[in-house]
C-alpha cells in the first residue's frame, strides 16, 4: 500500500470515529434540549421584525402600528377560537406604567384597534374601565386610568363599528348587558386598601360565557395598613387571575431596575403559540454602521422563566 494510501485511510478511519463520538454525544442529551436548539438554529433568521431604537420616545408611528397589529392579531383568534377569559401583557415603553414614558393616548388607540377588529368581526364590544375605589376623601383610581374614561367618551370611531363599541362601560356586576357581546377591560388595577379582583369576580359570573380580555391588568397584591390583600386568601386571588389565558405577551429584557439599555425580547402570539426570545445586537448609534437587530435565538412551548431568559442573553 502507498505511503498516500495509508494516509488517506488514517483519516477516513479518524473521521468516522469523530462522527461516531459526536452522535453518540448528541444521543446522552436530553431530548428537549436537543430540540430546543434545532428549533433555535432552524429560526434563528425567521420569527418578527420587532421595531428598533424602542428608548426613542415618543415612538414612530410605524414602530406603534406594529404593536397594534400584532396584538389585535392575537386577541381576535383567541376570541375566534373561543376563549373567554383572555389577558393581554404588552409592555413597549410607551405602555410600560411603571417607567416614566408612558403614554395614555398609545394605550387609547391600542384600545381602538382591538375593539374595531372585534366589532368588524360582528361583536358587539364594551369598553370598561374600573371607577373609582373608596369613599369620600379616600375615593381613588390608579393615576394612568385618571381621565381615561372621559377620553373614551370623547373618542371617534369608524363610521362602519360605531354602532357596535360602547366605550363608556365601568367593572362591576351591574356592567353586563344582554346585548353585549365582549368586554375589554383597560388596565385594571388594585389600589393600596382596596381590591378589584371582587368586582371582576362579580362582572365574570353575571357575564358568564361571553368572552372578556383584560389588556395589562396589575392585580398582585397591595399590602396597607388595612390589612387588605394579605396573606389570608391570596392563593385564591392568584388562582382567580391564572385561570385566564394569555394570548399576546411582549416585554423587553433589562437588568432591573433599569429601563436601559434593552438586552433582548420576549415574546407570545396566541395564533403562534410559541414563546419567541430575541436578543438585541448592534448599537445602533454612532457613526460606525452597526445596526440595532432583534436576533431570534429560542423558542419554547411556555413561558421561560428568568433563569432561562438569563442564560438565552448573557450566557
């Protein structure tokens, strides 16, 4: 046998235990993993062109639309598929209540188009919002709602659906009318000393299988001297709030309590039905042309939660 023979067979041999060695590797991994990162690999250039430059308030027009379709999107199929219990988290910035950019008028068209998207669907939609808790002095609402309902009273609607949207619609047990078809609950809130979870309870039993959807609801626990939500009850009151279904979630991913830079996404659309991690890359400032990129990198069957999310991002 020639001397290049030889050498031809040493690496052929070579190859095929290293192919061998690494089959057999892929075989000990858990089978979810596994798929985990096929699916990763097969989309990593596929999922949704998520917006750029989201620091950047108020936001462009384009960047809102986005939002806006994605959701409506999502809230229509599940309704369509027959959900009636349904919550919305959509938290860009200029609907974040917790950051200092929040924007009432971004919540009133998200508000619009998911109504007029329901409406041309042939419900008939009541847009509610909670009234105020306490009384006397102590009457209050969460300040993003203050004046909400007024707005929504003064708003147009399309002449095809104004027919169809009551926007003037409270939260409580005597909300529900026979001709109601959908109820869209607007941010409701628990306040310190009082709880909304009761009212919500009272409207779903007199409701009763017609579908509601809560958009970016707050119902965890306020404690208060009252010793109102406290520990006495509270597994019943975060049973009551996950029986319903989320069918869109968008959120940024930071490391709290900082609101920047944005390291990544996560994402859910109920006609999906996939829980979608992106990852931000590029700078998408300066001079250098290094342009800002919502990068695919996992996907999973439910929520990850945030060990998973931190190890997706930074490794």
């Amino acid at each position: 046998m020639s001397a290049a023979s030889s050498v031809l067979s040493f690496a052929t041999a070579r190859a095929t235990r290293d192919n061998g060695a690494k089959e057999r590797e892929e075989r000990r991994q858990p089978v979810r993993s596994v798929r985990q990162r096929v699916v990763a690999r097969a989309r990593a250039n596929e999922g949704v062109n998520i917006p750029t430059l989201l620091n950047n308030t108020p936001h462009a027009r384009t960047t809102r639309q986005f939002f806006y379709d994605d959701c409506t999107k999502s809230v229509v199929a599940a309704v369509t598929a027959g959900e009636k219990r349904i919550k919305i988290k959509t938290e860009f910035p200029e609907l974040n209540v917790s950051g200092d950019v929040y924007r009432v008028g971004t919540t009133l068209e998200l508000v619009r188009h998911i109504a007029t998207a329901l409406a041309r669907d042939g419900k008939r939609v009541k847009v509610c919002v909670q009234r105020s808790m306490g009384q006397g002095v102590f009457q209050a609402l969460p300040l993003s709602l203050s004046g909400v309902s007024k707005l929504l009273g003064m708003m147009d609607w399309e002449e095809d659906v104004v027919d169809a949207i009551n926007p003037n619609g409270a939260i409580g047990a005597d909300v529900p009318e026979p001709e109601d078809d959908v109820f869209l609950l607007v941010q409701p809130q628990n306040i310190v000393g009082y709880a909304l979870l009761p009212y919500i309870e009272e409207m779903e039993a007199v409701a009763g299988d017609r579908p509601m959807i809560m958009l970016n609801p707050k119902l965890d626990d306020i404690q208060s001297a009252g010793n109102v939500m406290s520990i006495r009850g509270r597994a019943e009151r975060m049973e009551s709030v996950a029986r319903w279904r989320e069918c869109y979630h968008f959120r940024l991913l930071y490391r709290k309590p900082y609101f920047h830079p944005i390291y990544g996404a996560l994402r859910f659309a109920y006609y999906e039905n996939e829980w979608e991690v992106y990852k931000r890359t590029g700078r998408g400032e300066g001079d250098v042309p290094d342009p800002e990129k919502y990068r695919l990198i996992a996907t999973h069957d439910v929520e990850p939660t945030p060990d998973i999310l931190t190890k997706a991002i930074w490794g």
